[in-house]
C-alpha cells in the first residue's frame, strides 16, 4: 500500500508541475528584465509601475467592472422577477424558464456572439449599439450560473414553508418574497455574481466579436500589448490572473457546501475559451 | 383574484423579453439563415454546398475535429490517472490538489495562449533551454501548428477533466478490488476488467464535455495563430467579423455544422454509455 502512495504522489506532482510550470515562467518573466539565457538577470519592477501609471491601463480595469457589474444586476432582477412569478404563482412555467436559463450552457461564445451581432448588427436603434449587444450578450451567458445560485439558495431556505408562514402572520407574497425570501439568499447570489464576474472578466471571445476593438477592456489590452512588448504584457497577465484566482478562492471558500459545485465551474469553463 | 394572479404574469414578462431577444431568436435566425443566399432570394442549400465543397471549410472541419478528439482522448488519460492517484494519497494533499486544479480551471483564453508564447513560442523560454542544452525535441517545438497547438488544448483539458472524473472514481468500491485480488487479479487486470466497465459512463461524459470545450475554444486559437489555421470557430467568426460585408448564410450554416458536430458527439457517447450500463445491470 505505501508503494502504492508513492506511485499516486508522484504522479499528482507531475500534473501540478505541469499546470504550474506556464504559470510560473510568466510570473518571473515579468520580474525580470532580460531572460535570454537559462537564468534570468535584472530583478525590476518596473512592468507594474509602467501598467499601473498606463492611463489605458487603468481605464480598460474600469471598463472591465464596470461591463462586469451591469450584465450581472440586470441578470439577478431578471431572474428574481421570473422566479418570484413561477414559484409562487405558475409552477407550471418553471420548466420553460429552467430551459432558457439552461440553453447558455450548450451553445458558444463565438455562436451566441455571432448570432446576436447578424441580428443587430444593421438595426438604427439603440440595439444596434454595440455595447447594448455586448451587454445582452453577457445577461445570456452569465443567466445559469445566477439561475442555479439563485434556485439553489431557495431550495436551502426552503421557501414554501417561509412564505407560508409569512402570509399566516399577514404579510403579503410579495412582501414575503422580496423581504424575507430575497435577503435570505442574498449568499447564494453573491457567490453566483462572483462565478459571474469571474465569467465576464475572463471573456474575449464576445467582446472581441460584438465590439471589435472599440471597447478595450482587460483581456483586448493584454491581447494588444502581447505583440509589442512582453514584460509589460505578463505584468498584465500577473494582475489578470491573480483577480481570477482571487475571485476563484472567494467562490471555492464560500461555496464549499454547494449542491453541484462540478456542473457549475465545467459550464463557466467552456464559456471562458 | 383571479385576474390578479394573471396580472403577476407582467413580472415574467422581462426575462422573457431578454430571453426572446438575445438568445431564442438570434440562434433560431442563425439556422434560418444558414437556408438562405446572402444575395437574396429563398429558400437554399447552397451554403451547405459551400461548406462541404470548399477545401479551407473541409479544412476547418477535420482540424476542428481532429484537435477535439485528440486533446480530449490525452485529456481523459491524464485524468484518469490524476483521479485514480488521488484516491489513493492522504486526505491532505488531495485538497490542496483540488484546490489547485480549482484554481488553474479558470486559466484560460488570451492569458493562457500568451502564457504559451512565452513558454514556448519561437524565443520561448523552454526552447532556449532545449537549444542550450541540446534537446532537439524542445529546441525545435513549434507552437506554431496545429499538434504545437494542440498542446495548450491539453492543458486546458486536465483541470476539467480531472475535476469532472474523481467523483466517479468514488463509486469504484475498495471491496471490489479486495475481491478481485482474492480471485487473483493483478491491478491491471482489475482496472482493465472491472474498473473501467464501471467508470464507462463517466469517461464518456466526460470525453463529450472535453470534445464541445476544444471544439469552441476560440480565444486561445485566435490569440496564438491568427487566422493562420482553419478551425471551425475561426471561420464562424471570420464570416461576421472584420469583413466587409457579413457572410450570414455561410456563417449560419458553419455555425449549425458545428452545433450538428456536438449533437452527434453527444448522442455518440450516450448510445455507447447506455451499452455499458446494460452490461453491468447485467452481470
């Protein structure tokens, strides 16, 4: 059996070494100013100062927040909306409702994005705004994972019950969905926001075919920045990174007791490619 | 209070409306136009005869499906032996693993490709390394083609793939391997007769997840080749993309081979999944 061990330790440690190794090299490469050799020379920080004092820089930081938080309020009212009717009301359209928020998982980024731009792309109103386009986009692609936070916390407060005994104390079903239902879940929904956030800020494909180049958020800057100079781009590669870590350790912590924690992150996996 | 009731209906009615406007009716409009010329008229296959008849779009189709099978079939191997070891290593370490695989799944698109290049790119680091000490293999790698490429498409593929395969393996019971032993099975023979069998269905999901991840992997491609290769979600996007005029029948019909493709792969590994059931119901 201890042989055993050894054999299956080993083997995670080549998987890790493996997944860590690109990982690593870019993070020491943006440390360091020359690194032709075997060993690299010239420990600087000067990649970040540059970044951190780029004016584009900055503001393609703000974009990406700000293009990350109103997809996301938009999508969680949306969904509270429709679920505040079919839960209470019409249990029979549940099923409709599940099968739109579930359709994002199945189809693509390049599809979905593709699809929505031949649609409005020619249109003179505003839809035909490509910010709006990105914007709707986003609401789409991000529905599942606000979908399921959302039905999931529901489930685990189990709203039938609260609801009934808010309506016996003579309270009214809106009342007692928006105020003891809502604010009972609200962890569920952060979590969900945060894989959310997490989908949006890693996105290229939607914005890069809805907006070209016209909206530069983090991921188009990094992608400009690749072909000029390296050692800025992997400063910017660090800081990229190290929001999705952070942002995965968040959910990862606060997530742990989750019902289907595997299904969620495999469908904001394929959507991120 | 009847009428009421139906007046809470305007509630649903928002989520409806996105729901029609940004993904119902633009994918039903892909498939609509996929039958109909760019140049007017009805009803057609002509951008299907586009498709099938055109050496690049042929081109696109086997690279697309050629890079899927192979980066999912190396991807299911790696996890099969990362979710087996880790049934077998201290409790400890098993999370830290997780956690780690947790962390690099979200490791993906432009980061990743530019990762890639600075790993393994024409001056990359690795490359250096392999010239200056003198292994061919690595000082002559090129990133550059599509089996270099299909390297990131397999590091893509373990995070997910692991992560998606361990809890099936918790299904393999100890007792059944104390049994199998007692018969005199070796290892191998256990996994080969009783282990696999029993993981089938799960290793084909997840051969299906991994095959739809790689085939729509789009920004990793796109940031290391350009429009240097043919694969399928290049060539969606280089339709709407960039041109001058938008290609909607041939991107719509492109778009409805690709989503055909995953369809077919999915009901694939259903069908051959279901065998596998029936023969453990069996036994």
């Amino acid at each position: 059996m201890k042989k055993h061990q050894t054999g299956s330790v080993i083997i995670l440690l080549l998987i890790l070494v493996w997944l860590l190794i690109p990982l690593a090299v870019t993070i020491i490469y943006s440390l360091f100013q020359n690194w032709t050799g075997i060993i690299p020379r010239g420990f600087s920080l000067k990649a970040y100062v540059e970044i951190f004092s780029d004016p584009a820089f900055l503001t393609a930081l703000g974009r990406t927040v700000l293009i990350c938080i109103i997809p996301i309020l938009i999508t969680i009212l949306l969904v509270l909306l429709a679920l505040f009717v079919t839960e209470l009301f019409f249990p029979g359209l549940e099923r409709i409702v599940q099968i739109i928020c579930m359709i994002p998982y199945t189809i693509q980024g390049v599809i979905l994005s593709v699809s929505i731009l031949s649609m409005y792309v020619a249109n003179k109103t505003f839809l035909g705004n490509r910010l709006v386009m990105l914007i709707g986009a986003y609401c789409i692609i991000i529905l599942p994972y606000i979908y399921q936070g959302i039905r999931n916390g529901m489930r685990a407060v189990n709203m039938p019950v609260l609801i009934e005994a808010a309506e016996m104390l003579g309270s009214s079903r809106i009342y007692a969905y928006f105020r003891i239902i809502v604010p009972n879940i609200i962890s569920s929904v952060i979590v969900s926001s945060l894989l959310a956030v997490g989908i949006i800020f890693g996105d290229y494909v939607l914005v890069r075919n809805l907006d070209g180049s016209a909206f530069q958020n983090i991921q188009i800057y990094l992608y400009q920045a690749m072909k000029s100079d390296s050692m800025k781009s992997s400063a910017v590669f660090v800081v990229i990174m190290a929001v999705t870590f952070a942002i995965s350790a968040v959910v990862l912590k606060t997530d742990a007791a989750d019902v289907n924690p595997d299904k969620r992150r495999t469908a904001e996996y394929r959507n991120m490619r | 209070m009847k009428n009421r009731k139906y007046l809470y209906l305007l509630a649903l009615l928002p989520f409806m409306v996105v729901a029609f406007m940004y993904e119902i009716i633009p994918l039903i409009m892909v498939v609509i136009n996929s039958f109909q010329s760019d140049t007017g008229g009805g009803f057609t296959l002509e951008n299907y005869k586009t498709v099938s008849g055109t050496l690049l779009y042929q081109m696109a189709i086997t690279n697309s499906l050629k890079i899927s099978l192979i980066s999912a079939g190396i991807g299911i191997l790696i996890a099969f032996l990362g979710a087996r070891a880790v049934m077998n290593v201290h409790s400890r370490f098993r999370r830290v693993f997780m956690t780690i695989l947790n962390m690099v799944s979200n490791f993906a698109g432009i980061p990743l490709a530019f990762a890639y290049m600075i790993l393994l790119g024409n001056a990359g680091i690795i490359v250096q390394l392999g010239r200056t000490m003198g292994w061919d293999a690595l000082a002559n790698y090129n990133l550059y083609t599509s089996n270099g490429l299909a390297m990131v498409y397999v590091y893509f593929q373990i995070p997910l793939s692991t992560l998606l395969l361990i809890p099936a393996f918790n299904a393999v019971r100890k007792e059944w391997k104390e049994a199998a032993m007692l018969l005199g099975s070796g290892s191998t023979g256990f996994w080969l007769k009783v282990g696999i069998p029993v993981l089938m269905p799960s290793i084909l999901d997840t051969f299906s997840i991994l095959f739809a991840n790689a085939l729509a992997a789009y920004a990793t491609v796109y940031a290391i080749m350009m429009n240097s290769i043919s694969l399928l979600p290049i060539q969606i996007a280089g339709c709407f993309v960039g041109e001058v005029k938008i290609q909607r029948g041939l991107g719509g019909a492109l778009s409805v081979t690709m989503m055909l493709i995953m369809v077919i792969m999915i009901l694939l590994t259903n069908v051959i999944s279901k065998r596998f059931q029936k023969g453990v119901v069996k036994k």
